[in-house]
C-alpha cells in the first residue's frame, strides 16, 4: 500500500512432515528441565481440505541443534483417546517451526490436536476440515492489515470467540516491515528497527506471533492466508518495491528471505517456492479462489500519466496466473466463487487515482471482466484488503452510465473490501467528509473509511451475506460494534442492504480452551 493511499484427522494415514509415525508423547520433565523447551509462540493450523488440515507450531529451544516431538489428535474437546499421533524434527533451519499435514480426516469435522516435546505440551488448538458434498451454511471471518506498532488486535480477539465460525481467510499484510514509529507508534516492534534480512523477518514474525489476541485466533480456527506487500516491502512488484533501496542490499535476496520466513511462521502448505495463489473446495457451496497480486507475476507500478499503462502487455498477476485463474473459474462448480486477493478491483471513485491496484494494469482487469463477462460466470463475490477502509461495490466493466443500481443491469460481479486490523487509513474528520460525498456514487454501496476491524461472510445457497464488525479505535480497549451487512441474492450481481447480522449458528463445537486469563488488550 502506498504512503498516499494510507492517508485517504476419523483415524486414518497422517502425513507427516519432518518424522515417521508413532504413538506416545515425547520426553520427561526432567528432560524439560535440561532443554528449556517451550511453546511460547502457540499453535496454529490451515489449508484444509475435506480430508486433511496442516498443524503448526514452533518450539523455543534453549539450546542449539535438532529437536523431535510429537503430536496427536481427537476428535473432542475431552482429550481422551487420541485418534492418530505422529512424529516431527525441527531444528534452526527452519527457525524451530513445525508443520505437520495431518491426513485421513473426516471432511466437516472440528479437531483438537497439541503437540509436546521434552515434557512440554503445547496448548490445545482446534481447527476445522473443508466439508465435502451438499453444504448448507459456511461462516468465514476476513482479515486484512495488521501493523503492530499502530495498535492492539481486537479484531483478533473479538474474533477467536466466534466458535460457529468455520474459517477465517488473511487477504495480506499479515506482518510490516517497518522500523519502530515509521508506521503507528503505539507498539513497538521487534527487531526495532526495518526488517532486512531472514533473521529479522524471522524475529518480527516471532514477536507477532507472541501477541495473545493474535495466538487466540489461531488456536481457534484454521487460517487460509496470502501475502500482500508488507510481508517483503511496501509496493512491491514482482522485481522490487517501493520500500527497497538499493543500500539495502539486493532485492532478490530480500525477498527469498521474507518469503522463507513467511512460509516457515504461517500455517501454508509449501508448493512451489514463491507461490500462494491456489484454491479450495468447500463442497458444493463455495470455492475459494486465491490469487497473488504482488509477488507473484506483477509487472512494476506506473504512473497515472504513463502512455505505458495501457501496454496490452502488462499484468497485476503474470500471464501464468492469468491461465490457472482462467482454468480454476471456469472449472468451478460451486454455488459462489470466491475471489481472495490484495488489492482493489474497482477503481477509487470521484477520481481518486490508485495505480498500486488493478486501476493500474487495465488491460490485466479486462482480461479478467472478459473472462466473466464471455464464460457467463455467475456469483463471483471478490474479497479485497490492502486499504485500510471498508468498502462495498457492484463491479462494473464499463461506464457507470450502463449501470442501473435497481436491478444490477450493468454490473458483472461485487467485491467486498475487508478494513484493517490496525493499519490507519483517513483521519475521522476528513473520512466523515469523503464518505458523505461518496453517497452520491450509486455503484459504491458501502465506504468507512476510519475505523478498524473486521469482515464475516455468511453464505448459504440463496445468499452471500457480509457484516463488518469495527471498533472506534485500537489504541485503547475498545468494543466491537456491528456496522452495516450487505448481501448479494444467488443469480444476481449487484448488492442489496441488510438490515441484522445473521443468527449465529446454534450447537457450535467448543472452543479451545484459552492458554492464559484473558486479559484486555490494551
């Protein structure tokens, strides 16, 4: 994001990463007592499917050199008789982080799984496989943007109480790069200083994940994630970025380390080095269609006035990204395709130029309008972060003098852009001003543009319904406030208002228990 635009397992085979299967836990608390393990960092999981789900956890060593462990999981909250265990090594290689695929589960299911070694137990962490067949309901949280230093993380912790919640997606920004008081000053960071090298982006993904609203979420639910920029550098491209000089060394070398760590902290299955873009199936009802619009395959960042912009050439995503997005919608079936990515689709409106997103790369966003357009792909719902705001958009290809907000004529899909967790947008004062201008705009059915938090989607056959939950600030304890809901009826492509939050599912599983007192953030 640019400095401009911050101011506007039933039992079954396991596989097993790192280790052979075996049953049992690991050592003694004497052997705790000699090695100073610990699981400080908490536990994690992500990436399900309907018959598997990877398990994450990193063990603080005291002293250097490899580690074994074990795990096990089950199929309730008692803890009793686990249904499979499985071994895992770590060592510094990958900073003492664990992933392990646990495989062979039931689809639909809720989880509990901890991990030990040399006495220590991990805390209890619950996670949720992707259902398979007819689906009737899915209720997904949505984050995006969480700068440390610029507060607490209460949507977070609001958040990780949901237990009818089945997933909650990171659209990017997930961790900053920046230096203490570069961006926000209520917290400072670790390391202080701008991240470089592995060793720091390793450190500041290690002090993140100490933050307990943070560990709650992630005990709680299995977490779908892609990267935007901060993960490496602001405005980045796929040869360098904004935030990238060239004292600082080598870009490449940058971005292989950030990346490294990335995929060494956050629970992703690792396929080919450098890639996120990938899809999910949940049943007959959504699939989840990531997309790397950063690091992947975009081409570097023009301006407004460049005759180049328009370069039929020119990607956000890279024309290989382009092919698999092309193939992957076309082969859905689902009820909603769900288009996860970075950075906004539509164009800013009353001519507010934003040239990090797809308003930069019009030939790329054509292609994409086209591939909608000409295949007749119906219900695609597109979630966006990067900007700070919360907005709400009928998605229109062409001029707005088309476009009829009554019945949609004109609009070819909508787009939902989740707030941030922390990252400051617009002052209050000026938001509250830009806002009330933006009421005249028809196709913009929802901007605010100041607060913070976070987005849920609840989805049925008929309806994809999504309800922002914000708080008035994060520097401080606050309280999360239901904002606004929108919905889009199955079959059509423009929004329509909502007037109460979706009942919340009944006979939830339990949630993990918590691993301290709770304490306010703040």
């Amino acid at each position: 994001m640019t400095v401009q635009r911050r101011t506007l397992l039933k039992a079954g085979a396991l596989g097993i990463a790192g280790g052979q299967l075996s049953i049992g836990c690991a050592g003694s608390d004497a052997e705790s007592r000699e090695s100073g393990a610990s699981f400080v960092h908490g536990v994690a999981s992500g990436d399900p499917t309907s018959d598997s789900v990877l398990l994450w956890t990193r063990v603080t060593p005291r002293d250097p050199g490899p580690i074994s462990g074990s795990y096990e999981v089950f199929d309730s909250l008692a803890l009793e008789e686990p249904l499979a265990a499985g071994s895992f090594t770590t060592d510094a290689d990958r900073d003492y982080t664990v992933k392990v695929d646990a495989q062979g589960l039931s689809p639909g299911t809720t989880y509990y799984y901890r991990f030990y070694c040399q006495g220590a137990t991990s805390p209890v962490g619950r996670t949720r496989t992707a259902p398979r067949g007819e689906v009737e309901r899915l209720r997904v949280v949505v984050f995006s943007c969480a700068a440390y230093a610029a507060g607490y993380f209460h949507a977070y912790r609001a958040a990780a109480a949901r237990a009818d919640v089945d997933l909650c997606v990171h659209l990017g920004d997930y961790i900053y790069e920046h230096g203490n008081a570069e961006f926000g000053a209520t917290r400072a960071y670790d390391p202080p200083d701008e991240v470089l090298t592995l060793e720091d982006y390793r450190r500041r993904y290690a002090h993140y994940r100490l933050d307990p609203d943070l560990q709650a979420v992630h005990q709680q639910f299995p977490f779908v994630t892609i990267w935007d920029d901060h993960e490496v550098a602001n405005d980045a491209w796929r040869g360098g970025a904004q935030n990238h000089q060239e004292a600082e060394g080598d870009y490449a070398e940058r971005k292989h380390a950030a990346q490294q760590a990335y995929f060494e902290w956050v629970p992703v299955r690792e396929t080919e080095p450098g890639q996120v873009h990938r899809s999910f199936a949940y049943g007959d009802l959504v699939d989840l269609v990531l997309l790397d619009t950063r690091h992947w395959g975009r081409d570097r960042q023009l301006a407004a006035d460049d005759p180049a912009l328009a370069d039929e050439d020119r990607s956000i995503l890279g024309a290989d990204q382009e092919e698999w997005l092309e193939d992957t919608l076309i082969a859905s079936e689902a009820r909603w395709r769900l288009l996860c990515q970075q950075v906004m689709l539509t164009s800013l409106p009353l001519g507010i130029s934003n040239n990090d997103a797809w308003e930069g790369y019009p030939a790329s966003r054509q292609r994409l309008f086209d591939l909608i357009e000409s295949r007749s792909l119906d219900n695609v719902v597109v979630l966006t972060g990067d900007i700070h705001m919360s907005w709400a958009f009928d998605v229109l290809p062409r001029d707005a003098e088309a476009y009829d907000p009554g019945t949609g004529a004109g609009s070819i899909a909508v787009e939902f852009v989740a707030p941030s967790v922390t990252s400051p947008s617009l002052g209050q004062g000026p938001a509250e001003t830009l806002e009330e201008a933006l009421r005249a705009v028809p196709h913009v059915r929802l901007a605010q543009l100041w607060k913070r938090g976070y987005l849920l989607l609840d989805v049925d056959h008929d309806r994809l319904q999504a309800e922002w939950y914000l708080f008035e600030r994060v520097d401080a304890p606050a309280d999360e406030e239901f904002y606004a809901a929108l919905k889009v009826e199955s079959g059509e492509t423009f929004l329509r208002e909502v007037a109460e939050a979706a009942p919340e599912r009944g006979n939830a599983p339990a949630l993990a228990p918590p691993t301290t007192a709770p304490e306010p953030s703040g």
